[in-house]
C-alpha cells in the first residue's frame, strides 16, 4: 500500500500497536475485513453488484434525491432501481491501474502484469522474475516473490 497505517486506519479501530508502519495489501485486506465483521458492516454491503446508473431524481430540486440503478455482475437481466438521499462514488486512485508505454515490451514474450492483478507469489515459484515499480506495492509483490 502507498499509505502508512496512520493515514489510512479509522479512528474508532486502530491497528494493533505491533503492526509495521507500512502494510502489505493482505495485512490491508484483513483490516477492512476485521473493520466490517466488528461493525457488523457486511450485512448491508451488496457484494457482486455493478452500478450502471446514477442520476438525479426528477423531484431531485426539491428531494435532493438520486435514483441508483444497479444488476448482479454477470447477471444483466437481474437489476434493481432504488433511491437514495446521497451519493458517494468511491472508488480510490488505483481504480484503473496505469502502465507506462515501455518501449520493446511488446516484444518481451513472458508475462507482464500490473499489481492490481497481482494475487500471490504462487504462480512464480522457481522462476526468475523482475519487478518494476516505484511504488510500495512493487516492494510488497517483490519481497513476496522473492520466497518462492
């Protein structure tokens, strides 16, 4: 992660004092799945489910309401219309991941990937592997990797 475990805890669950400064994702991951089974959270997220249209009401001048229309992913036929008094579009800076146009990669017959997609140093045993990146996340796949 690019954020230290001050910046990015909530004030009312810190991490436990033993945490390092800097996370791995997976150390992230267990924190907000800890976050949401201690605030009983789950119940009221709606996993598998795609937004595919947000728009103002048409009493919205006087509600200040939206209509939000969202379909189960992989399930376009199953869809549902509600209607909400705010609107909060989260989706974070790594959303869409970026990779720089690196001259000859094209040519390079191995596998590239981006970090997003990274998931676990499985798939890299015994091979030799370069990690590019300037970011914590290439020091976190990196150092993972580097035990298989």
């Amino acid at each position: 992660t690019n954020s230290s475990k001050e910046m990015m805890s909530f004030s009312d669950f810190p991490f436990p004092k033993d945490t390092p400064p800097y996370l791995p994702y997976h150390r992230v991951f267990t924190y907000l799945q800890d976050y949401a089974e201690h605030f009983d959270l789950k119940r009221h997220i709606r996993f598998g489910t795609q937004v595919s249209l947000v728009q103002k009401t048409e009493d919205f001048s006087q509600s200040g309401r939206w209509e939000v229309r969202t379909v189960q992913t992989g399930r376009d036929d199953v869809g549902e219309t509600e209607i909400f008094d705010a609107v909060m579009v989260c989706n974070g800076v790594f959303a869409r991941p970026y990779v720089p146009d690196v001259p000859g990669m094209s040519d390079f017959a191995g596998v590239t990937m981006h970090s997003q997609q990274y998931r676990t140093n499985e798939q890299f045993t015994g091979k030799k592997v370069v990690v590019v990146g300037a970011g914590t996340s290439a020091g976190d796949a990196a150092a993972e990797i580097a035990q298989v």
